[in-house]
C-alpha cells in the first residue's frame, strides 16, 4: 500500500510541477523557436523533462532512504539520471555544440560502466574484456542519441516510454514478480504520464533533451543491468523497443546511403515525414501508440515467457517498422 501511495504521489507532484514550470518558462521564454527541424509554427515552452525526471530520483532517493534500493542501483538511476537530466536542460538553454554533448555522454556511459563492474556478465565471454567495454560504451552513448532522434514530433517520446515501462511491469509480474525493477518502473510510468498530459498533440509543452538525454540514459542503463541480473532479456528489450529501434536504425543507415553530410540534423524520419504529409501530430503519434498495443504489446509477452522464440517475435516487432522507416524515411525526404 505504501509504494502504491508513492505512486499516485508522485504522479500528482509530476503533474502540477509541469504546470509550474510550464508558466516560469514561458516567463523565462524557456522556448523551442521554430526552425527547419520543427514541425510546429509557434514557440512552445521546451525543457519539461527536467520535472519528470528530477521527480523519478525523488521516488528514488525515497525508496534508497528505506533500504529498498541498493547502492549501487540508486547511483546508476538516481544520480546518473539526475546528471542526464540536468546536463539536457542545460542543452535546452544554452544549445551547447555537438563535440561537447558527445563527450559528456560519453562520460555518463563511462559512469555506468564503472558501476556495472560488479556484474561479471558485462564482460560476455565470446569478448575480450576491453572490446565489451567499448561495446558497451557505444550502445549507451547510441541509447542516448537514439531517445532524442524520436522525439521530433508531439508525445511520441514520452508516450513511447509510457508505454515501455508499463510494459515492462507486465513482463516482470509474469516472470519476476520479486523483481526491484518493478518499483523503478513503475515509478517511471507515474512520472512521465502525468507530463504526458501536456505533451500529449497538440503540445503544450516539450521534453527537450533535459526528456531525451534522461530517457536514452535511463533505459540504455536499465536495458544492461535487467539483462546482466537476468530479469529481462536483451530479446524482450529489443520486442519492446521494436518501432523505435527499427526506425532509428534504418533511417541512419538510409542516411548514409542517400546523404553527404548524413551526420547533420534533420528531420528525415518516417513519423516525421507522415506527420508533415498528414499535417497531423495526433495521427502518427497515436498511430504508433496504437502499434505499440495491437502488436509490440503480445510480441513483448511473448518473448519473455517463451524465451525460445524470442528471436523471433523479435523479428516481426522490428521489422513493420523498417518497413515504414525505409518507405517514408530519408528515401521520401532527406531533409
């Protein structure tokens, strides 16, 4: 009852911090300007992942108090996202140059490796040591990159983590219900749908990268740890992640193929693209909303209480949306 209470608390404290600190940022002109990357007209207040992610290591800080959250995880969550978050709002204000947003996600991935040291199965054994660490490294540092390529058009980031962590609460009742990664996403799922109210199309107010930056870490670091104890598998993760993996993916590779300077920002992405066809957020976001439930949904189910094949509920989660990706992607518009 009481971790059911922290919940509903920390959806309330979500939901009425985002009003606040919408109405300092418009004050403040905290704005997302409209430019060639944006589909919107109008400056919208931009930043608001700062709320639901410091609320996150709030609950964090709370459940650690209790001694129900061991050490090493709270650093990993709590103050790797914490830092995350607030080095994104710093993004958000000061629009700090590629080479030095690389560089600092480079050093929050290193933070999570040198955590997961104590977890002999970050050195896979088919990998030489240092090889596995880089690996690693590149992964987190792609994680990050990969949150902040989708959110490009109202709700769909934050609506995609609604969705991953709701998910996720499933698999772990069905499969680990002593899991302590229940509560953590849990608490995730309380924080980002109360901001989701307000992202939801039409915006009111965005993530920005304080949102992206915290969500890639967040989930890139969650992915690794659940993986490495053995409570979710890297299959179930790449299930849930089906649409956003497969669009990512096929959208850089199509890049590289299609564009000189592939590297540069763009708004090439198929849910881009259909948004700006469509001239509607609403239809794509709850477009791929809605696929995340008629089909991820029993896909992700699926893999994690039939491990021998995963592989292949896998394979039908990704490739819809690669499909879609190389469509309506950088092919139609690489922009």
């Amino acid at each position: 009852m009481a971790h059911i209470n922290l919940i509903i608390l920390l959806y309330f404290i979500s939901f009425l911090f985002t009003i606040l600190y919408r109405r300092i940022a418009v004050k403040r002109e905290i704005v997302a300007n409209s430019n060639f990357r944006t589909l919107h007209i109008t400056p919208i207040p931009t930043g608001g992942g700062i709320v639901f992610s410091m609320v996150f290591v709030v609950g964090l800080f709370y459940l650690w108090w209790l001694n129900q959250l061991s050490n090493n995880l709270f650093l990993l969550l709590a103050v790797g996202g914490a830092a995350a978050a607030l080095f994104g709002f710093l993004d958000d204000l000061k629009d700090i140059r590629a080479t030095k947003k690389m560089i600092v996600q480079i050093v929050l991935s290193g933070w999570v490796i040198f955590l997961l040291e104590d977890y002999t199965l970050l050195y896979f054994e088919w990998l030489p040591s240092l090889v596995s660490i880089l690996v690693t490294l590149l992964f987190l540092v792609w994680m990050m990159n990969c949150y902040n390529f989708i959110d490009g058009i109202d709700g769909i980031a934050v609506s995609t983590a609604v969705f991953v962590s709701a998910t996720m609460i499933c698999v772990l009742l069905w499969t680990r219900p002593e899991s302590d990664f229940i509560m953590v996403m849990a608490l995730l799922l309380a924080c980002s749908s109360a901001f989701m109210f307000f992202n939801w199309p039409p915006a009111s107010i965005f993530t920005g990268d304080a949102g992206s930056i915290f969500f890639g870490y967040l989930f890139g670091s969650l992915i690794l740890v659940t993986v490495m104890v053995g409570d979710i598998t890297i299959w179930t993760w790449l299930v849930v992640f089906g649409y956003l993996f497969a669009d990512t993916i096929v959208t850089q590779i199509m890049r590289v193929i299609l564009v000189k300077k592939w590297y540069l920002a763009h708004r090439s992405h198929a849910y881009q693209n259909l948004a700006r066809i469509s001239g509607s957020h609403l239809k794509v976001t709850g477009g791929v909303a809605l696929y995340n439930l008629i089909w991820i949904l029993p896909l992700t189910l699926w893999s994690a209480v039939s491990p021998e094949m995963a592989l292949y509920a896998a394979a039908l989660a990704v490739s819809p949306g690669m499909i879609v990706a190389y469509r309506y992607g950088p092919r139609l518009s690489s922009s």
